[in-house]
C-alpha cells in the first residue's frame, strides 16, 4: 500500500485537487492514481475529475448498504466528491472563450469609411 503526497508529482498533484491528502486515511493507492493520469492523458485535472467521480460512486453505494450514522456520512462524502467533479470540470472546461465572427450582411470589416473599422470582433462565450 503506497502512498505518497507531494506536490512536485502528478500524484500529489492529483491527491491534492480530489483531495486525498490523509495519508492516515487516503481512498487512492499511488498505483490507483497513476492509472487514473494514464486514462487522463497525464492531464491532472482531468485525472482528478475521474478519481472524484469514481469515488463518489464508491460512498453512494455503501451509503444505501447501511442505514445509521456512518451510512448518512458516506452520503454526504459522495455528495461532496461529485460536487468537486463538477467543480474541476468547469475549471477544466469553463470559461471564457473568443471567435472570430464572419459578416453576412454585405458589409466589410476591414472598411476604413464606415462604422465597421475595426478588423476583428470578440466575442466572448460563457461555457460554464
């Protein structure tokens, strides 16, 4: 059982955006997190995103198989962790984002004699 927490690698890296930093109490062996980067594509956020997701999954499902105290904390944890995917995905996916818009309506950007004379036009488009 390996489990190291340091921020100058990708696995601390990971463990610190899911977060799985206790090495008392962690959910993730360094193995686990490593195979989590390899189906991410090295990207650690995106490899976060799925550890987050996959955990969620893992406390839903032992808050259903018990009904007392311990069961409301693995929901609350599940909760918890789908919220933080959601959360690493907007930063991951979210944003502003620009274009370069084309004219249909006859006119040229690129007139210095009317009220088109700038070349390009941002637009800025929420993804979140």
């Amino acid at each position: 059982m390996a489990f190291t927490y340091d921020l100058t690698t990708a696995i601390g890296k990971v463990r610190f955006l899911i977060p799985d930093d206790d090495s008392a109490n962690y959910d993730f062996e360094d193995d686990e997190i490593t195979h989590l980067l390899t189906l991410a594509g090295s990207n650690v956020t995106a490899a976060a995103i799925k550890g987050c997701r996959l955990l969620s999954r893992k406390y839903a499902k032992r808050a259903t198989l018990v009904t007392d105290a311990r069961g409301q904390a693995y929901a609350m944890r599940s909760n918890d962790l789908a919220k933080r995917a959601d959360e690493l995905e907007k930063s991951e996916i979210g944003g502003m984002s620009t274009l370069t818009l084309t004219r249909q309506d006859g006119y040229h950007d690129e007139s210095t004699t009317s009220e088109y004379e700038r070349a390009a036009r941002i637009v800025y488009i929420d993804q979140g």
